[in-house]
C-alpha cells in the first residue's frame, strides 16, 4: 500500500484545533477581564436600584460576560472562567451599600437581587465558558490526571 502526500503539508504534523480569533485590537488579561466585568455590574446594579430597571442590569451582565470573554487573552481565561458569579455578587453588594437606607435592607436587598437574577448568573457563567472552551481553554487538572494513571498502574500490577 503506498501513501501520498497532499502539496504543501507534512505527513506526520497536526494542525492545533481552530480557535475563535476576533479581529481588533483590544486585549484584555485575566485580571483586568475581571475588573471590567464586576465595574459593569456595579454600573448596571446602581442604575437599576436608581432607576428601577431590574433587568437592565441582568441584560449588561450577560452581554458584559460575552464581550469581555471574546476579547481577554487565551492566557487569562483561566482566571476569567470562575469570575462572573464572583464579580456579580460584589457589584451587588456594593451597590446595595451604596443604595440602602441601613445594613438590614441592604442584606436583603443583595439577597433578593441575586435570588431574582440567577437565571441571568447562569447564563452568563455558561457564555463565558462556552466561548473561552470555543477560543482555545483547557483546563489543567495534572493532579486528576496523575491520580488516575496511579489507579491505573495500581490494577495492573495487582492483575499479574
């Protein structure tokens, strides 16, 4: 059997797997995504208790989520992945304490904030580690990896 090769490629060379790649020149890292994610919540969060625009800032929160995972660094996605719920939060209570007549009703007010945008956190959690899976992160987990290649060795040395 005789094998050919197509013009211009290597026989024995992979090609990475396609990343999603925005044209532009804004790069964000890991740490300034986040500072970007939680000042549009706090933004967001302080209109809505100004102006009674509870939706607004769960709709900023979520388009906030997927422009700032499209234009953060590869590098910084780590840190980016497990910030959104993080960042809403602390908007949230800072713009409860801001807002609130006392330490009660700003408990409350955080409270149900968070309890009447959890849908909101959820698909912004979920857009950001779509696109960050989709532009090229992978999670490292050596520490799984090498438990399981312990089991592994550990079988088959108990089967002989």
């Amino acid at each position: 059997m005789t094998q050919t090769q197509a013009a211009g490629r290597n026989a024995g060379t992979r090609e990475p797997p396609p990343r999603l790649v925005l044209p532009g020149s804004i790069t964000l890292t890991g740490r300034g995504a986040v500072v970007a994610l939680f000042a549009a919540s706090f933004l967001g969060l302080l209109i809505a208790a100004w102006t009674g625009w509870d939706t607004f800032a769960d709709v900023l929160f979520v388009m906030t989520c997927g422009a700032v995972t499209c234009y953060t660094r590869v590098s910084g996605l780590r840190a980016l992945v497990v910030c959104p719920p993080l960042a809403f939060f602390t908007g949230s209570a800072l713009a409860q304490a801001i807002t609130a007549p006392d330490a009660f009703s700003a408990a409350v007010g955080i409270l149900v904030t968070l309890a009447t945008s959890t849908l909101w956190l959820f698909t912004g959690t979920a857009l950001v580690v779509v696109i960050a899976l989709g532009r090229g992160y992978r999670p490292r987990m050596p520490a799984l990896r090498d438990r399981l290649r312990d089991a592994v060795t550990l079988k088959t040395t108990r089967r002989k």
